[in-house]
C-alpha cells in the first residue's frame, strides 16, 4: 500500500490527515510513542488536541497507556487489530508486547524519524527490494532455494536502522547511536559498502542520545578508518602476507625466531578495523579486502554524493521507561472490542517539522 492509501484507510477510525499520517509512522517504525511526539510531528503545542488523540486512542482499544518513572508522563503502546489489518500490517512486530526495556530505544527512533519530516521511511521487505532492486540479487516471492535468498538489502532495517527516499530520491540511511555499540557500528559500515557503491546519492545520519553526545568524536573516527582510507594495492598485498602469516601461527604468539617484517605489519595493521578484516579474510579470501568497492565510498564521499551527517537528539529519556512492561500488562490484559467509528476531526493540516 502506498502512504496515501494507508492515510485513507485509517481516515474511517475517526483520525483527521495529520493524525493518521502519525499513526501510520508509529505503526511502522516503533509502535510506541509518546504525546510530545505527536505535537513535534503535527508542528502543535502540546495540549488539549494531543491529549484528545490519546485519550480516544485507548478508549477504542488502539493503545495502552503505561506510567513511566515518577510519574512523569506516560508512555503509548499501539497495537490495536483494526488500526494495523486496516494498513496491511497485522504481522507487524510492533504490534508485538515489547518489553520496557526495548521502549527507550523505540521512542529515541521515532524522534529521530519526526526530526527528518520530508524523508518517506522504508518498513516493509517489497518496498526494500523495489528500492534497492539495483543490488538485490534474488526476486522478493521466494523463487529461489531459500539458500540462494540472501542480499545486502535483507539486514537493513533493524532496531537500529532506518532507510528512506528524500524528496530528491536520495536514500537517507538513519542510524541510531546506542551505548557499547562502537563495533556493531563498525560492521554495519562494513555491511552497507556493497550497498552504497551501487546508489547515485545517499545520507548516512548518526541519532546520538544527548546522553551519549561524548562518543561522537570516536563515531567520526570510525568513519574515516572504515570509509575515507580506502587499502591502496602495495597496501592489500602487504595485509595479504600478514595475513597469510598471522593464520599460521597460534593465537597472540609471534613467529620465532623473530621476522622483522611481521613485527612492523602488525604494528601497522594493529586495531579494530584490522582485525575485522582478518575475520572476513578468513571467512571470505581476498573479496573481503576489496579495496575497489571501499575506494568508491571514498569518491563519494570527496564528490558529496555520499554524505555522513550526525545530530543530537534533544530529550530526555531516562524517565521514559514503563513502570510496567507492556509486554507483561497486555498479557493479563482482557481483549477490548473497538467502538463504534465516530467522524474524523475536522483540523486543517499543518506542515510537520523540518529537520
């Protein structure tokens, strides 16, 4: 279904536009949100038209409310049956019980969705292939032995991961920064180089917590290890040998007696990104260090059709988690039947928020 098709189908529950544009965004991106999230999306101060949606939204049974800590604010889970089957979502995972420890995560990825109001956010497998059709190797209806059904393209939307089409057609790739997650950051750049060297244009943005605003420096270095130093060939064939060497020798032990050569290679190729490289070798051969692919980053990134972008979410989130966890209220919780479908508000639209 296209966007205005699910807006149209959500219009019969009794939600103007703007509201079922923002509903239609937490049902498939986070399934929770928060009041401040809708006035941020909809451009509003926070009051009694906020307020109104979400008190019709758990009269009907499309959302629990849950109390957060201190009794500061509360947060909303949707998940009711008629708002996700009536946009073709009944299998969504958001719809899902999720636990309170999963809601921090899920609400700092709907601000950093609503901060960025003119990007159209990929959620389904189709729209992923039909966008990235130019590097996905197999059909999306399973033709091929499930073996043979793997692409770059599958991984991309994760917890931490959101991609969209901005009004150029430019991909916008939306990466949230969570705590200890430095390495798993590295491998997703690792992951996205197949991907990006294939696209005309494309944005990476970095979402860091205003808790986690001291990592931003280490993040920036990460890219500029991973993407604009690409291996020169001299560079490969001397990575090649230490490799070659390094595998033939037990762990954390050096060749005896002592090669001068070895000791200076792996000082040179000491760290991080090094030794994700020699996992991939291992794993991979010599594709794994394909310095043609990496260097084509690197030219996009000179030339600005590739982009890497970082912003800092401004909230507070610590008080943000449930008291109870959804997952355990809505399992004791009696099913509730919808109401009858009221008229829709009558709110002239308002331009959401620009990043």
């Amino acid at each position: 279904m296209s966007p205005e098709e699910r807006i149209a189908e959500l219009a019969p529950y009794g939600f103007s536009k703007r509201q079922a544009r923002f509903l239609d965004l937490v049902m498939r991106h986070s399934g929770v949100c928060v009041q401040r999230q809708y006035a941020s999306f909809a451009s509003i101060v926070q009051g009694q038209k906020t307020r109104t949606l979400f008190a019709k939204l758990v009269r009907r049974g499309h959302a629990s409310a849950f109390e957060c800590r201190h009794n500061r604010g509360r947060v909303y889970h949707l998940h009711g049956h008629g708002l996700y089957a009536a946009t073709d979502a009944m299998n969504s995972r958001y719809r899902r019980p999720v636990s309170a420890s999963r809601t921090t995560e899920r609400l700092m990825m709907l601000d950093a969705l609503i901060s960025s109001a003119d990007v159209v956010w990929l959620a389904t497998r189709a729209e992923f292939w039909n966008h990235f059709g130019v590097v996905v190797s197999t059909p999306p209806d399973g033709s091929q032995p499930r073996e043979l059904r793997r692409s770059p393209v599958d991984g991309l939307c994760s917890d931490s991961m959101r991609v969209g089409v901005d009004p150029t057609g430019r991909t916008v790739l939306l990466y949230l920064v969570v705590p200890g997650g430095r390495e798993d950051f590295r491998g997703f750049l690792a992951r996205l180089v197949p991907i990006l060297s294939c696209l005309p244009a494309w944005t990476l943005r970095l979402a860091f917590p205003r808790s986690l605003l001291e990592v931003y420096a280490a993040y920036q270095q990460i890219v500029r290890d991973e993407w604009e130093r690409p291996l020169h060939p001299q560079t490969i064939d001397e990575l090649t040998w230490y490799f070659e060497r390094r595998r033939d020798l037990p762990p954390d032990r050096s060749p005896f007696p002592a090669d001068a050569r070895f000791d200076r290679a792996a000082a040179a190729f000491n760290g991080p990104r090094f030794d994700r490289l020699y996992r991939r070798w291992r794993r991979d051969g010599a594709a794994a260090l394909g310095g043609a692919v990496v260097a084509a980053i690197s030219e996009a990134l000179a030339t600005g059709s590739g982009c890497v972008e970082g912003f800092t979410l401004n909230h507070s989130y610590e008080h943000l988690s449930p008291v109870i966890s959804p997952s355990v209220a809505m399992a004791s919780a009696p099913s509730r039947h919808v109401d009858d479908i009221q008229s829709a508000d009558q709110i002239p639209a308002e331009p959401a928020i620009q990043p």
